[in-house]
C-alpha cells in the first residue's frame, strides 16, 4: 500500500508540473503574439506618416490661401503682356516699321473699307491739239469734280472681285521719306510722313518709274486703270498712246504727305490719307502740261 501510495503521488506531481508548464507556454505564446501585432500595425501607420511629411508634396505643401506659390512659371509674364501696350515708336526707323505693319494687317486681313479720291487745282497748259482732248487728258490723269473716284468695299469682296479697289502692301523705308512723326492721343496713334518727290517717264521706247509714294499701300499698277490712285507716266501713256501716237509723257511729284491714324490697342487702321501735287508732261502736238492736287483718302475699315 505504501508503494501504490508513493507511487500515485509521484503521479499526480507530475501531472502538476506538466500543467504548470503548459499555462507558463501559453501566456507566453500569446503575449508575444499580443507584442507582434502591436509592432506589426502601428509601425508603419507611424512610417507611412512621416515619409509622406518629410517628402513634401509641392501640392500640399503652401500653407491654405497662400497665393504666392500657386502661380505657373511665365504666367505672370504673360499677363503683363496683353495688358501693357508696346511703348510709342520714337525713331524713323521704328515710325516706318510701325507703319508698314499697319498697312500690311490691313492687306492680310483683306477689310473693308471707304475710298475717296479726287484732284483738285487742275490747270491744263497744252497746243491746240490738247485743248481739244483736254477732257479726256483730265480723265486719263483722274483729275476734276467729274472725274473723283468713291468706293466702298466690304471684307471679304476682295475674294470675289478684282484688286483694283484694294490696298497694296507697303514697302517704305526710311530711305523714301524726309521726316517721320508719330502722336498719341485718345488711344490712338497719329503717324506722319514727308515723302520725297518722284517721277516716271514713258514713251514708245522708254519706260520707268522712280515713285516712293506709290510704295505706302496705295492703290498703283501697270497700264490704263482709273482706280490707281497715283497716275504715273507709263500708265498715262497707256491710254494717251492709244488716242495720239509717239507721245512723251513725263510725269512728276512732289509736297507728298502721309498720314495714318492707328489704333494703339489692336493696331489697326483707322484713317490714311495721301496728298501730292502732280506735273504731267505730255510731248506730242504741240506740247503741253497739266497739274493738279490729288487726295486720297482711305476710312471705315472693318477687320
């Protein structure tokens, strides 16, 4: 009995013992466990955190309202562009290019517009031969109340109609003019030009035309056409010849004006009027010449 009794007390020791160590194993099992999910979750919450503040995101980054930082490079450069106008052109050179630009948005843009031109204080010294043509003399040289030329173009005819009442691009340079201008008021440019006399000559074996007027943008071309608004001697022969054979005609200018009115903020015309006085030689019959005061004055552009 002692024997059994020792030995189921040895037992039920070792039972106890081995219960012991299977609490102490499970404690630990879960309090590691417990450990590793507080590492393994709140760590790279912290980490994402801080990485994306240590970073620092452009976009995030400026404080809330502050509107210095926002701007696109250049914007502010661009903004002052459209708003500040181009300083007035000072120089010769500068009033030419101005002008020529002008004048040559006009061309492209093909506008609408009203021509006026006439030529007035004519006095016709001529043989007995041009006294009898004198009218004809005057239509050829569009001078005369009777012979003023009007017309009005609206944009977009210059598709459908011939160029004979349209501007020209303009060719000046500093080298056809004697002085330059340019005024500002009311948002509006006021440039002026002296332009140096010229002259041309035409007969059956000789022809040419030194004119720098004819390079403003007027209206000019080759041959017997009413709507030029300068008359030079080949185009004048061109119709004398036709009525009297082996004419000589010679043909000058001077006291040539230009003066166009610009708009400052688009740059478009707004007025140009041309002036000159004209000589017309004619060298046949006897002889004779005519003269007179042409205007020419273009308005009421539509862009």
């Amino acid at each position: 009995m002692k024997k059994i009794l020792a030995l189921f007390l040895a037992a039920a020791l070792l039972f106890s013992f081995a219960a012991c160590g299977k609490d102490d194993t499970t404690a630990d099992t879960t309090t590691t466990t417990a450990a590793d999910e507080i590492d393994t979750t709140a760590a790279p919450v912290e980490e994402d955190t801080t990485a994306a503040l240590a970073e620092g995101d452009v976009t995030v980054a400026p404080v809330e309202g502050d509107t210095t930082a926002a701007p696109v490079e250049g914007e502010t450069t661009v903004a002052e562009e459209s708003t500040v106008p181009a300083a007035a052109p000072a120089t010769a050179e500068e009033i030419v290019a101005y002008y020529n630009n002008a004048v040559n948005k006009a061309y492209a843009a093909r506008v609408g517009f009203n021509k006026e031109r006439y030529t007035d204080n004519e006095e016709l010294n001529a043989g007995f031969l041009l006294k009898t043509f004198g009218d004809l003399v005057y239509s050829f040289m569009g001078i005369g109340a009777e012979n003023k030329y009007t017309m009005d173009v609206t944009k977009g005819q210059w598709e459908d109609d011939v160029p004979h009442h349209y501007l020209r691009k303009s060719t000046l340079s500093t080298s056809d003019i004697t002085s330059a201008t340019c005024t500002e008021s009311n948002g509006k440019y006021t440039i002026k030009f002296n332009v140096k006399p010229g002259n041309s000559k035409a007969s059956k074996n000789e022809s040419y035309n030194n004119s720098p007027i004819d390079k403003c943008g007027i209206c000019v071309g080759d041959l017997d056409k009413s709507y030029f608004d300068h008359k030079t001697a080949p185009v004048i022969y061109a119709a004398v010849g036709q009525v009297v054979s082996g004419a000589v005609i010679e043909e000058s200018y001077d006291n040539a004006t230009i003066v166009a009115v610009i708009d400052v903020a688009t740059g478009h015309l707004v007025s140009l009027t041309v002036e000159y006085d004209i000589n017309v030689v004619i060298d046949v019959a006897g002889g004779g010449n005519a003269t007179g005061s042409s205007h020419i004055l273009y308005k009421n552009f539509k862009y």
